[in-house]
C-alpha cells in the first residue's frame, strides 16, 4: 500500500482548541481506517510544521478522502508527500 507522510500545521481554531487534539488524533485514526488506511505514527515537531503523521492507504483516491473528511473539521492545514519505502526506493534504482 502507498505510504503517505502528512505534513499538519494547526488553525487558528485547532490552537485554540488544543485540549481536544488528543481527541482529534483519534478520530483521524477512525477515518483512516475507514477509507482502508492506516495512521501508524503520529509526532508532534518544532518547527514549520506541528505536526507529522505516517499513514498507509490502498490508493490516491482512499487517501484523497479520508484527508478531505478530516480537514473538514477546520483545526488542521496539511500538505502531503508520497513516500517510497527503503526496498521501493532499492527497486526504482536498480531500474535505472
């Protein structure tokens, strides 16, 4: 399954709802896993980003949906990278 690490920057509401992050954290682990997903790692960072999760979906699509339905609920900005695992990367350099 496609790996996806999402880059989160907190709102202006999600700053001032903070106490409801943990909370938030585990609705966003239920949506993943209802669009066939998994968040499997979550950190809170310094610097540009708040935030940083590691999730895995089956397709563009499933990940496209759950990310839609979380941002919905207004406390979090993300910008997202598509990730290659250490064997996909030692694949697509032994294609070269």
């Amino acid at each position: 399954m496609p790996t996806y690490i999402t880059l989160v920057q907190y709102t202006g509401e999600g700053i001032a709802n903070m106490k409801e992050s943990p909370d938030r954290l585990q609705r966003a682990r239920e949506i993943a896993t209802e669009h066939g997903g998994e968040l499997s790692q979550f950190f809170l960072t310094m610097g540009e980003y708040d935030a940083v999760a590691v999730s895995t979906y089956p397709d563009d699509a499933s990940y496209a949906k759950a990310m839609l339905t979380i941002a919905q609920g207004g406390a979090v900005q993300t910008e997202t990278l598509t990730a290659f695992t250490e064997d996909e990367y030692r694949d697509i350099c032994d294609a070269l």
